[in-house]
C-alpha cells in the first residue's frame, strides 16, 4: 500500500504521473509548532514530521509526504492570509527571483527515510498593479504557498524558471520517481 500524507489536489494529480493506485491520508501534525528554519532545511523537516506521524499509524505502508515553500530573500512566503496579503506577496515578488523549495520523503517498510530538497528559481515579470488585482479577481492565490499557481492563470505572472515545473506546482515528479525507483 502506497500512502500520500496530502490533501493538496495538485499532489494527488502529481503523483498519479508516477504512481496510479495509492490513498491519502493527511498527516496530523502542528506545523506551528515547528522551528522556523531556513527553507531548504524547514521543508525538509515538515516532510519528515508528516512521515513520522504517518508511519506510527501504517507502518507497514510506503509513505510519500512533501512540503512547499517559496522563500524571496531568505523570507518564508506561506499561503496568503487574505487578497492584502497576496497582492503585498506578488508586488514584492514583482520583477524578482525567488526560490520555491519542495522536501519530499519516502517511508518504506524496514528502511531508512530517502529524502530530497528540490529547488527551482523563478523569475517574475515586472507587475503593474492592475495586473496583480486581475490575477487576484481570478481567486487561484488562494492555498496557494507565495499567493500564486503557475500551472493556471498565474503562469501569466512568470517569466521564466530554473529548475523543475512541477516542484514550483508542489512535487518534484522526475525526482520522487527515481527516489521510489531506488527504493
């Protein structure tokens, strides 16, 4: 049995690009109650939180957990707390390169953890206001880690990347598939 810990639809359709049959079951774990650390490390260590949890209650499963977050000049930028905060995110973004960083760990049964920290750099247009309130109107910043989805309406916002598409969607597709090759 394969288990996802994430109730992220984007993870779940991910996923099903490497894996076809598995469940979700989302981990039950405070991420607040975390130590803040810097990006990479931070990811890393709430999919290492949500695994743990995860393998207390189906030990004898493979367990895929993973974490998103998008850092501008060693800034944390979690999901926007309402459409103020996510226009503050992209208009500080604007015209930028920030980082979007992804932990991901697999659990199998009797095996150490293998995990991974993907990072991808992403390079935003310079933004008028006008267009941040348009992409705001269309609602996708919304549970979106940095206010934005490049897979919808905000590709619009994107000049360019460096690294993996799908680690900026929310999981590093080529990287899990070799991570569950090697296991």
């Amino acid at each position: 049995m394969i288990i996802l810990g994430s109730r992220s639809p984007r993870r779940q359709e991910l996923l099903r690009l490497i894996v076809p049959d598995f469940e979700v079951q989302p981990a039950q774990i405070d991420e607040r109650a975390l130590p803040i650390l810097p990006a990479p490390e931070y990811v890393a260590s709430l999919a290492a939180e949500k695994g743990a949890d995860l393998a207390k209650r189906y030990p004898m499963a493979t367990i895929i957990t993973a974490d998103t977050m998008v850092s501008y000049q060693h800034q944390l930028l979690g999901k926007p707390a309402n459409r103020q905060a996510a226009f503050d995110t992209l208009h500080m973004l604007s015209g930028q390169v920030h980082e979007v960083y992804t932990g991901v760990q697999v659990l199998q049964p009797k095996q150490p953890a293998t995990r991974a920290v993907v990072e991808t750099k992403v390079w935003f247009w310079p933004l008028t206001a006008a267009e941040i309130e348009a992409y705001l109107d269309t609602n996708e910043y919304r549970d979106k880690a940095g206010s934005y989805g490049i897979q919808g309406y905000g590709a619009r916002l994107v000049e360019r990347i460096d690294g993996d598409f799908y680690n900026v969607v929310g999981l590093p597709v080529s990287t899990l598939a070799r991570m569950l090759r090697a296991n």
